[in-house]
C-alpha cells in the first residue's frame, strides 16, 4: 500500500467511499472546493485501488484540523487509517503544527476508540452540530510533549470549524 498526494481522477473513488461511510457525506463539489483551498488531502492506495482517504488543513500558525478521514469498509482493521493519520501528523509536524484537532460523532465509539490509540483525548462536546442534530466530540492532540493544557479552554466561535470528521 501507498499514501500519497490526491488527484483530481481520484474523485470518483473517494466519493465512493465518502458515501459509503458517512450518513452526511460530502458532496463531491465539497471536496473539490476544499482540496482547491489547499487543504492536505491524501489517498491510501492499494493495488491501483485507492481505498481510503484523509483531509486537513492547517487552520491558524500552530493549530491543524483533520476534516475528514475514511477507508473502505472491505480493508478495515489493516491499518490503514493509522496510517493515513500518521502520515497527515508527519506533514503536520514539517509545518511546526503543534495541536491536532478534530470532530467525530459522539455515538461513534468506533472512531473514538481508533482516535484515543492515535494519541487524541477528548476535550468538549458541540451539541447539535451534525445536521441531524447529533453532538460532536472535539479531540485533540498535541505533537510536541509538554504542550498540552491541563484545563479544558473554552473555544471560541472562529475556532470551531463546521466540518466533520469520523473514521
């Protein structure tokens, strides 16, 4: 298998697999609009087949957002996603990106679970921020040790961004 920059004959594939994971996809304009804002986006791809996929940006100097991450459902549990977020926190640290964050449904412990072992702790919940009225669960993590606050810092409106992000 091999991670590597995204490209516009990709798209096809990872809609594919965007839809088959998520209950809110993004539509495929989505995608090109944030891939054409220059956000991090890359593809895992096996055998010729891209099979997962990961977004992120760097949203201010020193803070990173992982938009949306998902493989599918034919190659979970190969690591793939770990993978995927290893590699997009190697792209992170090049950047001097200290704090990774991210959304995920709060019903899915799945993601949670597959988060926490990558390193992301929990910090708050948005009530309400998925269209069908789910809350979210903002994770974060911290790539140099020693930077993390001990107390949970209340986020301003310009810090919560609006996309999702579920494994």
């Amino acid at each position: 298998m091999i991670i590597r920059e995204f490209k516009r004959p990709d798209l096809k594939r990872v809609l594919e697999i965007e839809l088959a994971s998520f209950d809110d996809p993004y539509p495929a304009h989505v995608l090109v609009d944030i891939y054409n804002l220059g956000a991090g986006f890359l593809v895992a791809q096996q055998d010729n087949i891209v099979v997962g996929y990961i977004i992120f940006w760097i949203r201010f100097e020193d803070d990173g957002h992982i938009i949306s991450i998902a493989v599918d459902k034919k190659y979970h549990r190969k690591k793939i996603g770990t993978q995927l977020v290893e590699t997009a926190l190697e792209i992170f640290k090049k950047y001097n990106v200290n704090r990774i964050r991210l959304e995920v449904r709060k019903g899915n412990r799945k993601a949670r679970k597959f988060y926490q072992k990558l390193g992301f702790a929990e910090k708050t919940s948005l009530i309400d921020y998925y269209e069908d009225g789910e809350d979210a669960v903002i994770m974060e993590r911290f790539l140099n040790e020693g930077t993390e606050s001990s107390t949970f810092e209340k986020l301003s409106d310009e810090e919560i961004n609006t996309e999702k992000s579920d494994s």
